[in-house]
C-alpha cells in the first residue's frame, strides 16, 4: 500500500500563500480587462434580440404585404363579376330577375370598397412598420459599432497579457496539487465570499490583512509556531505570519 505523505502545517500553509499569490496575479490580470467581457456578452445577448426584432418586423411586413395582394385579387374578381352581371342585366326577362342581378352588383361594389379600405389601412401599416424596421436597422448598426470596439480593445488586452496569464494558470493548477483538499476546499469558499479573491492574508501592523481587525499578541504568536491552520475571528480568513508570506515568492 502506497504511503500518503503527511504535510506540515508550515508546509500547508506556504501551499496555500503559494496559490493565493499566483491567484491575486490572475486577478490582477482580470481587473485590467474590467467589465468589458461581461459587457461584451451583454452586447451580443442585446444584438441578437435587435435580429430577432429586426426579423419579426420583416416578417409582419410581408404578412401586410400579402395581404394586400389578396385584397387586390378580390378587387380584381369581384370587378369581374360587376362586368359579368352587368352583362346579364340586358337580356333579363323580369323585375325580379333584374333587382337579384342589381344586388349581386351592388354585393361586389361594396367587396370592392371593402377591399381598397383594406389595402389603404394595411398600407398605413406597413409605412409604420417600415419606420420601426428602420430604426431596429440603424440601431444594431449602432450597437454593432460599440461591440466591435469593445471587442478591440478587449482583444488587445488579452494579447497584451496572455502569455503571463497562461503561465499563472499552469502555475495555479499545479499549487492546487499540493495543497490539502480540506484546506482547498475551504480556501476556494471564502475566495469566492469577498470581491478581491483573498482567502490568505498575512498579519500587517498587529492586524488580519483582510479586515483590519486586531489580532491579539497571544493569537500572533500561535500563528507564528505554524502548529496549527488559525483563521481571522472575523473575517474567516486564513491568517499566516508576514515572514512566511514573505518567504513565497512566484517565478
């Protein structure tokens, strides 16, 4: 059976300084991109609704247009009608049948009227349509622009610091090997628990280096024998001596 090696507090501890260093680094590195990856997302998530805006306008459009054409049918077939009763009317043999023949035409008039009130409204919809198109249009153009500017500048803020940011990820991935899982699990929690990602903090002017809070001289001292892992009472964060976090330096 394989043996386990057992790790020192002191060992411990420096794993954990080792990582929180290389990860304040990476950090760093994501601060100087700031808020443009979110806003970037953001964007793309706003153009793609403004396309799918763009698209539904277009499409109620043709919806409009079609149905002008049929109005336009209709008038067609029922002017035909109009001509054919007409027709009709010379050779009736009757009042009755002449009054059936003026009611159809009358009947197809009024589909006629019907027919161009239609095309007007739906004509007056497609103008106001048209206008909200334009706009949907001339506003991607506009978010488009501001996109592909935040794209550039993001871009060149990753060229510019990529090579590094490689590196402190292949570093961060092999400290995270040799720190205790327990202690890693616990670490990543109160990393994720404050903004600037510190879950290791030295002591600095008799204080956690977290929170400011006072740390007593008899707390400081257990600290400094690295018996034991000590956490700041009240922030909850790791706390090492300042000559320890001094010894880690990163490559």
């Amino acid at each position: 059976m394989a043996n386990v090696k057992e790790f020192s507090v002191e060992e411990k501890l420096t794993s954990l300084v080792t990582l929180q260093k290389i990860e304040s680094k990476l950090d760093e590195i994501h601060i100087l991109k700031g808020e443009l990856p979110m806003e970037v997302a953001d964007l793309e998530d706003e153009i793609t609704g403004l396309h799918s805006r763009q698209t539904r306008i277009e499409e109620e459009i043709n919806g409009v247009t079609d149905f002008i054409e049929q109005r336009k049918t209709a008038i067609k077939e029922a002017e035909a009608l109009v001509k054919k009763y007409e027709k009709q009317s010379s050779n009736v043999k009757n009042n009755r049948e002449f009054e059936a023949i003026n009611k159809e035409v009358e009947m197809q008039q009024l589909e006629v009227k019907l027919a161009e009130k239609h095309i007007k409204d739906a004509t007056e919809e497609i103008a106001e349509k048209a206008i909200l198109l334009e706009k949907a249009k001339k506003n991607i153009s506009a978010k488009e622009s501001v996109l592909s500017n935040k794209k550039s500048e993001l871009e060149k803020i990753i060229a510019a610091n990529e090579k590094e940011e490689k590196h402190f990820n292949k570093l961060a991935a092999e400290a995270k090997q040799h720190v205790d899982a327990r202690l890693l699990t616990s670490y990543e929690k109160i990393r994720r628990s404050y903004r600037n990602g510190l879950a290791v903090v030295p002591i600095e002017r008799d204080a956690c280096g977290g929170c400011f809070n006072a740390i007593p001289p008899q707390k400081q001292s257990e600290i400094k024998q690295h018996k034991k892992v000590m956490i700041c009472e009240n922030c909850g964060r790791i706390l090492v001596d300042e000559e320890l976090a001094r010894k880690v330096e990163l490559k």
